[in-house]
C-alpha cells in the first residue's frame, strides 16, 4: 500500500495542535475530486470543540452534481460546508462573508462584553496539493502564499492578513501516517496529494483508466483517439493501447503518469472519485 508521512507532517501536526488556541474557526480544505477520501481524522481530532468550515476546493475540476451532493451530506452531518473555484475573483469576498455569518454569534458576544471584535483568525488546513495556496492568494488578493501544482509546496507555517476582518494562519499540507485502503491511497495519489515519487505510476494510471473508462468514457476516448473496441480491451491492454498510441513505445509508466497529469488538468473531463452512496451511511468523524 502506498504510505506518505515523512518528518515534516509530524511537525506540521504539532504545530496545528500548538496553534488551535489561537484561532476561531479551523479551514478544512477537501479536494472536492475526492472530498471524502481527501479528510485527514486529525483535523478532527486537533481541532475539537472549534467551529469548522469544510472548503470543497478545486470545484471547477470535479462533477458539479456529485459536489451539491457531498454539500447537502456534510450539512446533514452539521457541517458548515461551501465549495469554491480558488481562482474566481470573488472567493475571497465569498468566505469571508460566510465565516462572519458562521462566528455572527461569537462576534455580539464578544461586542456585548465590551471587546471590540474586528479581526477573526482562521487556520487552513488540509491534504498536500489541496489548493491552500491558490485560495490564500485569492483571499489576500496578492501572492503572499508560494503556489505549486505538486504535494508539498507549503514548507513553514505563516499568518496571512487578508483585510480588517480575516487573519488566516497557513499551514503545509497534512497528511496521516496511515491510509485505510488501497483505495484511498489511490485516489490521493491521483489527485496529487501524494508525492509522484512515492508510487508505481502504472498502478495508480490503471486505477485512473478504470475509473474513466465506466464514468467517462467519451472524454477518454476523445483525449486518447480510442474507439468502441479499444473500450472493450482489459484495464492493462488498454493502458498498452494508449502507451503505443502516445508514441512511447514500452514505456508505460511514462504513459501512466502522462494519464494522471492529464486527470488533474481535467483533460479527460470532470470526476469526483468519492459518491456519497458509496459510504453505505458511514459519518464523517
């Protein structure tokens, strides 16, 4: 199975543990591709009595009806819950909106005792490759975060001031030092929240194949001038068939991780890999 937590995580863990006092509301990012697969239980855990936001990231790349899905479950679940595109112009406005809504009855307690209740601190937390980056930018509308299209970009931990009303404490991507299944594993791996060195690309491009062979198929074959037969061959023959027609001979883990980079540009359309049917009544802890 494929396992990721190196040094850093353990540290960047002791410091959300270190810092949870200090803020009012934890930013738990999921990547709405896989938003239940993308939950670290120690966020959960750290984050105790907090009130928490779920942020769906990187919206525009997954199904847009199975994402108003996982919003209306984690409400039921009694979740504060949104999901965002990080590089639309009004994401910032947008949650800074929703969080003063969320804290309104912290903020008049707060004003009623005789404190002057402005500034609110959120932490932002969430998996590698999770889009921390790119909405800490859009929030403070400059490039005061690094951004990277790869796990483990974020290295430190640093406070962000977004306006008057909104600090926002940054923190590296977290992951926990053991997946439940394969699967999981694999569908972290595909969005990119493990780190490419970590795995077998052949492995993780078959599991890609078979999950867009049965819910998008159209898009596969249009991205990799597939036909009817070609569909019809075996997850392994197929990913022989599109390493030939890439032209890289027997190179297929080239080809496999050339499938994978394509999944995360959304060029073979949008996925989420989590339903919530899937989840046979479980709760998110």
């Amino acid at each position: 199975m494929i396992q990721w937590f190196p040094g850093h995580m353990a540290k960047a863990i002791r410091q959300f543990e270190e810092n949870i006092h200090l803020v009012d509301i934890v930013f738990e990012l999921v990547d709405a591709r896989c938003p239940y697969s993308s939950i670290n239980p120690e966020v959960a855990r750290i984050s105790q009595d907090k009130p928490r936001l779920m942020i769906l990231t990187k919206s525009d790349l997954a199904n847009p009806n199975i994402t108003n899905q996982w919003l209306s479950y984690f409400r039921a679940q009694g979740y504060a819950a949104i999901a965002i595109d990080s590089k639309k112009n009004t994401t910032g406005k947008y949650i800074t909106k929703v969080v003063k809504e969320l804290l309104a009855d912290k903020i008049d307690e707060a004003q009623k005792k005789g404190f002057d209740k402005k500034v609110i601190r959120a932490i932002c937390v969430g998996v590698p490759n999770v889009g921390k980056s790119t909405l800490l930018n859009q929030i403070v509308k400059r490039r005061a975060a690094q951004v990277g299209n790869r796990a483990g970009v974020t290295k430190g931990q640093q406070w962000l001031r977004s306006s008057d009303e909104l600090e926002l404490l940054d923190t590296p991507g977290i992951l926990w030092p053991k997946f439940q299944n394969d699967e999981i594993a694999n569908k972290l791996a595909l969005s990119g929240a493990i780190k490419d060195s970590i795995y077998h690309s052949d492995d993780v491009g078959l599991f890609a194949l078979h999950f867009f062979r049965e819910f998008n198929s159209d898009e596969l074959m249009n991205r990799y001038h597939l036909n009817e037969d070609d569909m019809e061959l075996s997850d392994v023959d197929l990913l022989l068939k599109i390493t030939e027609k890439l032209g890289m001979h027997d190179d297929y883990e080239r080809a496999s991780m050339r499938i994978i980079l394509d999944a995360r540009k959304g060029k073979i359309g949008r996925f989420t890999l989590d339903t919530v049917s899937d989840l046979n009544n479980e709760e998110v802890e």
